[in-house]
C-alpha cells in the first residue's frame, strides 16, 4: 500500500489530523513502534513479530503495543495479535518513509522477514520434522519462536498464514530473494498437507522468481519442485511432469544427489497416478538406490513402500508385503510416524485381497491409532484416505454398518480439505456399504454421484472401478439391462490400461456380460 496522500476535502484533513494529534502524544519509543509497523507484511502481527521489526526483547514492545492500543493508533483483533485499519495503516507507511533512513527501513524488514523465516522453520522441525529440506544460516538479530508441541506449532502456520505469504512476496519485492525462495520450499510442506492450493501455488511461483532473479539453481529447482507437487496434488499431471522434469535436470547439472534422487522418486508418482506402473518401478528403483549410497534411511523405507505400492498395482502381492515390511522396520526404527501409518495402511490393502482379513483389520487400525496421536497438520490429509481402507475391511469382515460410518467420516474429512478426487473415493465406498447392507437405491445414487465426478475429474481408472460396482448395485436390484451398459463402459475403459490388475478385472466383468456384448 502506498503513502497516504493528501485529498482536497475537508473530510480527509480532518482523518488527518486525528491521526497526527494521536501520534504525537505518543513517547519516541511507541511512536517508532507505529511507524515500523508499517513495513509489516502482513494483515496483523503479534508481538514476537513486532519485537523483531524493532530489533529489540519482547519484554520491551509489550508497553509500547499497549499504548497504541490506548490511543486508537492499533486494534487488538484477538487474543496476542493486533492489526491497522487501512487508513491508519497508510498514516504508518508515510511516517516511516519520512522519519526512518532507507538503512534503517531495509534492516528492519530484514529483521522481520527472518523472524518468519526461522520461526517457520522452528515450526516445521516440530511438527513436520521429516519434510525440512532447507538450511538456513542462523538468525541475525532476532529470535525465532521456539514450539513445545507439535500442536502449538499447527496453531502457529493456521494463525500465520496470510502473513507468510505475504512475507513470501514481500522478500521478494525487497531485494530479498533468497529469503522468497526459501519460505516457499519450507511451506510447500504445509501446505501440501492442508491442500492449500491458492497460497501454494502463490508462494512457489514467488519463490521460483526469485531464485531466478538470484541466479541460484539450487533455489530454483526447490521452487519448481514446489510447483510440481502442487501441480501432482491438483491433479494437473502435465503440468506436475513438467516442472518435475526441469528440477530434475537442474539437480543432476548441479551434481545434486539427494534432489536428484527427489525428482527421481517424482517421477515415479506420476507413474503410478498414470498407472506406467513399468515405469515407476524403473523410476522408485533408481532413486532407491541413489538414497542407499547416501545412507538415507528415511528415503529409504519411503521408496520401498512406493515400490511396495506398485507391486500391489501389478498384483504381486506377496512382493508387496514384503517390501511393506521392510519399510516398516525402518520407520519404526527413525520414528517416522506419518509414513508409517501410510505404509500400514498399503499393507492393509494388500493383506485384504490375500484374504488376510484379521491382519489386514489390524493394519489399518494401527494407522488409524497414529493418526489420532499426529499433528493436526497432517491428520487429515492421510486420516481421509486411511477411512476408506478401513472401511473395506470392515465391509470383507461382515461389518457393512459400521463402514458407512468410516466412509461418510472420511468424505467429511475431504470435504473440509477440498480433496474431491479421495472425497469421491468415499462416496463410492458408501455405495459399496449401503449395497451390503441391502439398500440398493441408496448405493446406486452414492455410485451415480461418484461416477460423474469421476468422470468431470477425467480419471478413466476410478471411473470403471465405480462403474463396476454401480453396475453391481444395480445388477442386485434388478435391474440387469442397466447394469450391462455400465460394465460394458468399464471394460472398455479398462481396455486403456495393460497392467494385470485392469486384466483380471477386465476379465471378471467379460465373464459377467452375456456372450458377444463385450
């Protein structure tokens, strides 16, 4: 926002002049507390930040704040934060234009920006403590929030999220593209986990400018690693590719293994979301063996648990079992709670259809265990998906009542993060539910709704996958006619996919068609 600027009307003289009358009552030490806050990032700030645009203790910007607030110069929106309205926040601009030397202004939102920064971090180890891919230099001249729990933390990204995008942004206008670039990577982590798709795309596409604007081919494949996951969790597959493939190349000029090994794994993602399941295999290999000779444990036991997936795509499920506990050794081992409710819940499914339903049951109610001890962060994101497990294996052990209850929790679950491809997943789910249970009009509408969604969303996999289980549900109320157009659709669709899993389903549905539809 610029400076506020001097209008003809009586009106505006009159705004004016409260503002300066206020403002010159204050002691020196409020009055430059109000006009630092005017090079604050953000829409509001606590008094950590406001400390560190200062240069000083929180102890000493605790008074000051408090008289602000007295004399109407700042509002305490909520409990520890405080905000201008606009009008008082341009009078605040104008002054510290006027009254700060541009040194003084540069260090300031220096001061600022690292606060952010660091506290991000600080965050981050707390609450995402395998996801920081960043290092920083130490903090200069400020002191970063320190977080006890991993609870405090979440709180901290929900409360600070505007204002570190706007921090982002800001590093970036100031002649401060590391600090840009580098508080895009650190909140590509929080926001893959909220599916906070307009800041992360905001933030990553700042970053990538300033890393560019630097010259720094290690910040800029960071950024585009940034885009490319926001691109995969959209479910813009090209557009995720392409900026995969371009991190890639940078990383392996640069002789960057670990980044190398990163894209590498990427790539492997796409593969299995386009089910090139050859490909992927090829893909989480390479990058296996990369993260062996750099005795990344952690990498490691995630790779096995992507090739585990795999292998289960391709219907070797005894190879996945395998590799799943394999994985899970190690992640017990590192304490990486997160990957391993998702590898639990891989060896959930692959345990169902080896028809170990007592081991699968235990599986998912594992994960399920740990998602209800996890940070808010990531409970969510994975608590969603975990659900709908759950519920098939309840449905394989006679329980169809109880599944209804873990699909509708899970669709409430997407719903909220705005995830539509898993929330549809949960729709079809409770088709498959309400079918067990003999209401057959109720699961033909869950599966009509998913079918459509399915459909709008161009995922040709899921679409025969409820397409065949809609054409089930309406097989059971008699419908038989409209259930062989549904399967007739799905396996054409499955005609798309050459892997043996689409085959034996492919078979299964021909078997099911009278001779000569299929």
């Amino acid at each position: 926002m610029g400076p506020l600027t001097a209008e003809e009307d009586e009106e505006s003289d009159a705004v004016r002049a409260v503002f300066a009358w206020s403002y010159r009552a204050l002691n020196p030490t409020s009055a430059r507390l109000f006009r630092l806050l005017g090079l604050h990032p953000g829409p509001d700030l606590t008094a950590p930040a406001a400390a560190a645009l200062t240069g000083g203790p929180v102890s000493r910007v605790r008074q000051p704040l408090d008289a602000l607030v007295s004399a109407h110069l700042l509002e305490q929106s909520a409990p520890g934060r405080y905000q201008l309205h606009d009008l008082l926040l341009a009078y605040a601009v104008d002054q510290v234009r006027h009254l700060e030397s541009i040194a003084d202004r540069q260090a300031a939102l220096r001061r600022v920006l690292d606060w952010y920064l660091h506290s991000a971090d600080a965050a981050l180890a707390r609450t995402l403590p395998f996801y920081r891919a960043v290092p920083l230099a130490p903090p200069a001249d400020v002191t970063p929030l320190a977080f006890a729990t991993s609870g405090e933390a979440d709180a901290w990204f929900d409360a600070e999220r505007d204002n570190l995008v706007a921090a982002t942004r800001v590093a970036a206008e100031a002649g401060q593209p590391e600090k840009a670039w580098q508080l895009a990577a650190l909140l590509r982590s929080v926001f893959m986990h909220q599916n906070a798709f307009e800041s992360w795309f905001a933030t990553a596409r700042i970053g990538l400018a300033a890393a560019r604007t630097l010259g720094d081919r290690r910040g800029e494949a960071e950024a585009l690693e940034c885009l490319g996951k926001a691109h995969f969790q959209a479910r813009q597959l090209p557009e995720a590719a392409e900026h995969h493939r371009a991190a890639l190349a940078i990383r392996r000029e640069i002789g960057d293994e670990y980044g190398t090994a990163v894209s590498i794994n990427a790539l492997g993602l796409l593969g299995l979301r386009h089910r090139r399941l050859t490909e992927s295999l090829t893909h989480f290999s390479e990058s296996l063996a990369i993260f062996k000779r750099l005795g990344n444990q952690r990498w490691q036991a995630l790779l096995l648990s992507n090739l585990a997936e795999t292998r289960y795509e391709l219907g070797e499920l005894t190879e996945a079992a395998e590799l799943l506990e394999r994985a899970l050794v190690v992640q017990r081992k590192i304490d990486d709670r997160g990957q391993e409710g998702n590898c639990l819940f891989f060896l959930s499914m692959t345990l169902r259809e080896l028809g170990r339903i007592e081991e699968a049951l235990a599986a998912i109610e594992s994960a399920l265990a740990i998602a209800e001890g996890a940070s808010q962060l990531w409970l969510g994101h994975w608590l969603g998906h975990w659900l709908v497990e759950y519920a098939r294996v309840l449905r394989a052990s006679g329980r169809p009542a109880e599944a209804l209850e873990a699909v509708h929790w899970a669709a409430t679950i997407q719903r909220r993060l705005g995830d539509r491809s898993r929330g549809v997943m949960a729709l079809d789910g409770a088709g498959e539910a309400y079918r067990e249970l003999g209401q057959a009009n109720e699961a033909i509408a869950f599966h009509l709704r998913a079918a459509a969604a399915h459909r709008q969303l161009g995922d040709d996999w899921q679409l025969a996958l409820t397409l065949d289980h809609l054409a089930t549900a309406l097989a059971a109320a008699g419908r038989a006619e409209e259930a062989g157009q549904h399967r007739r659709e799905a396996h054409s669709l499955l005609d798309g996919f050459g892997d043996a899993r689409a085959a034996a389903i492919r078979e299964r549905i021909a078997a099911s068609l009278p001779s000569g539809t299929d």
